[in-house]
C-alpha cells in the first residue's frame, strides 16, 4: 500500500492569504499581515487549541518571508538536532526556528539557544497548546512576542472544508450543506480533526458520497480538549466549578456533560467536594455529605446510570445558597500563622495545666476563660454571611459574647 499524505497536510497554506480563520492577527492592517508586508520578522510565541492553525501560520509566515526555516519538537529532538541547527545558522548567516511543543523546552537546549535568540541569529516561533505566561521559561518568554490564536467557528471550518472542495484534492466527491454542518460541529473547533473526519468518511464509502450517516457510523461524538497536561483540561474544571458558585444551573450541567463526556469522574468527584465546601459552606453544611452519597451511589453504578446522579447533585449544587465565610476564616488564621502573628497558647489551656476549666461542668456547657493567645485576644476570623443558616450561627456567637462579658 502506498503511503500518501494526509489531507490535513495536504491542505496546509503556503501563504498567509489561505490560512483559514486568525482574521485578528493575519487580517488586513493586523499584526502578523503587517510583519509580512514589511518583510520583517521577530520571534513569536503562537499558542492556542489543537488544530487551530499555529504550525499553519508559521509555515505561511516564513513561506511569504522567502525565508530559510527548519522544523523542530521540543521534545523529540535532542540536543545534536539542536546543534546542527545552530551550525546551520552559522552558515547561512541566519535562520528561522519553528519548533513545536515549546513549552516542554528543557534547561539544556534552553542553554544552548538563548545566545543565538539574543543576537539575532536565530529567529523563533514557538507554538505551544499551554499558557507561555505560566508554562514557558521566562529567559524565553522575554525574547518573543505572544500571540494567542482564537477558536475557529463553525463557519471557519465550514470554509476549510469548501477549499477541499474546490482544490478537487478528494475526486468525485459528493457532499451536501447539511454534512458540511455536521462535519464542522463534530470538530469543536479542530480543522485538522475536521480534515480527517472528512478523508475518512470519503474512503469509506464505495461511490465516495458522505452523508449525515455516514459521518455518524464513524463518529458521533463532539471531540472537546481535555488533555490532562494542557490548559483546555483545566480551563474546563475551572468552568464548571465558577460556573456553580455563579448560581449559573445551566452552564453548570453545560460543563458537567462535557466532563461527563470524557468520563472524566474522578475530577467531577474532587470538585463537587471542594465547592460543597468552599462555595456553599456554611450557607448549607448538608451539600457535604450529599455530595459524599451522590459520589458512592455513582460509584456503585457507573456511566451512563451515573450521569444522573451528577445532574441531580449539580443542579443542587448551583441553586443552593453561596457562603466562603469558612474558607476566608481559615485563609485569614493561616495568613496571621505565617506572618508570625502567633503568641504563646494561654497558660491555663496547656497540657498540663491544673487551672483549666472543663465547660462542660458549667451551665449550658459554658464558660467564660481565654483561648486567644494575648496577643490576638480581639481576633476575629469567622464573619457570619447573611443567610439563614449563618444568622443562626451568629446569633449562637452574640449569646456566647454576652456570657463572656
């Protein structure tokens, strides 16, 4: 069997004019259009979702730049691919590095580039899937420009699909508006995912006419970012939990199903606890342990049965009422511990004092003695927030500050 390209490569631009989508950095008068017209280049970090254009636009770049480039991965070449690429420069007086994965750029090769970015003579793009603020080294982070690449929409796959078509890469192919459609919500964004649904589903056939059908024997399924090593996984936890503290019960099950989706349940489990805790609180200190129960019930049953459990307990989640009154006690208790604003425990509640005295020998359980050491006597970390259940903690405080007096 002959081994031939994919159509994702196939269909990769060679000039700025054909990338599909970036119209806020390859647009008329943006940024990157500008470079291009001005026939200058500096090195670039372009980050962003799979997909979605990165390698694309670099290759386009240096492409419509006439320039001399060489293709590398962070982490799949070592460092005597890095030196002959750097030997290269040497004697072509300047090159053009576009490397892959730059985020996972270790200390060595770091070493090895940094002089040659600092003169000029080598010039970087870099892409990278993660935040370069939080995951790539600041020495070369400061050396380049960022730019983030955006989602493609819907109608920008719609159109990458549409220059298959016209080019006649796929021969006699026949496809109608409402497979394009498919094909483009399936992507999630992904035009080379949408390439491949496409190739496949072309061969697939034996006349070569996709349909709806056909396309669903292949894949159902939206394809959603969840690699646990990159930002989109993270971004997606960080969704659904703000999305409950906002009281938002729809984004909440938006972002449920699409971890659901990726029978992600381990991290649903963690964060519901954390938000039964964090975000409700005390405003509902029952949330806990349901949240405990819903987790053994799905547990026990397993997807698809589980998913109902998420959505009841979710749904409750996002409509109970909000309090961070705890968390914001603790956060202040522990700022005070590591600022040293400690003092030494009250003499009469040590160990092995003789002057303590037992409350539970008092009236109601109470009685009035010093637990602060002298110096925070005053404090106070627990502010009750306005909701039912914490009026009635605070009424419980005002009583036991009236006793105290």
């Amino acid at each position: 069997m002959k081994v031939t390209e994919p159509l994702a490569i196939k269909m990769r631009p060679k000039t700025i004019n054909d990338v599909v989508g970036q119209q806020h950095l390859i647009g008329e008068n943006k940024i990157i259009r500008n470079l291009i017209n001005n026939k200058k280049l500096f090195s670039m970090i372009l980050y962003g979702k799979p997909g979605i254009g990165k390698t694309t636009i670099a290759i386009a770049i240096v492409e419509d730049l006439k320039l001399r480039y060489r293709l590398l991965n962070a982490t799949i070449n070592n460092k005597k691919d890095f030196d002959i690429i750097i030997e290269e420069a040497k004697m072509y007086n300047g090159l053009v590095v576009i490397m892959d994965e730059i985020h996972r750029l270790n200390k060595d090769k770091q070493d090895l580039l940094l002089p040659y970015l600092e003169s000029g003579l080598i010039t970087l793009i870099g892409m990278t899937t993660s935040n370069p603020y939080h995951k790539i080294n600041p020495a070369i982070r400061s050396r380049c420009q960022i730019f983030e690449l955006k989602e493609l929409t819907i109608e920008d796959i719609k159109n990458g699909i549409k220059k298959v078509l016209e080019k006649n890469i796929l021969e006699n192919i026949k496809i109608d508006e409402e497979s394009i459609d498919l094909i483009s919500k399936l992507s999630s964004g992904d035009l080379r995912y949408a390439y491949n649904l496409l190739e496949v589903a072309y061969y697939s056939t034996n006349d070569f006419k996709i349909t709806t059908e056909v396309i669903k024997n292949i894949n159902s399924k939206p394809v959603f970012f969840h690699d646990q090593n990159e930002d989109g996984y993270y971004d997606c936890i960080s969704a659904f939990q703000k999305s409950i503290r906002g009281s938002d019960v729809n984004a909440s099950l938006h972002y449920l199903a699409r971890l659901i989706e990726a029978e992600d349940l381990s991290i649903i489990y963690r964060r519901m606890t954390v938000i039964a805790y964090e975000d409700i609180g005390l405003a509902n200190p029952s949330m806990g342990p349901k949240v405990d129960a819903a987790i053994n019930a799905c547990e026990r049953l397993g997807l698809p049965e589980a998913q109902i459990i998420l959505a009841n307990i979710v749904i409750e989640l996002a409509l109970s009422p909000k309090s961070n009154s705890a968390y914001l006690a603790i956060d202040a208790a522990l700022n005070d511990i590591r600022l040293g604003n400690t003092g030494n425990v009250p003499n009469h509640i040590k160990t092995t004092s003789p002057d303590y005295l037992y409350p539970h020998n008092y009236p109601n359980h109470f009685v009035k003695q010093q637990y602060l050491p002298d110096n925070l006597i005053n404090k106070k970390y627990y502010i009750p927030n306005n909701n039912a259940n914490e009026r009635k903690l605070r009424e419980i405080m005002n009583k036991l500050e009236e006793l105290s007096k």
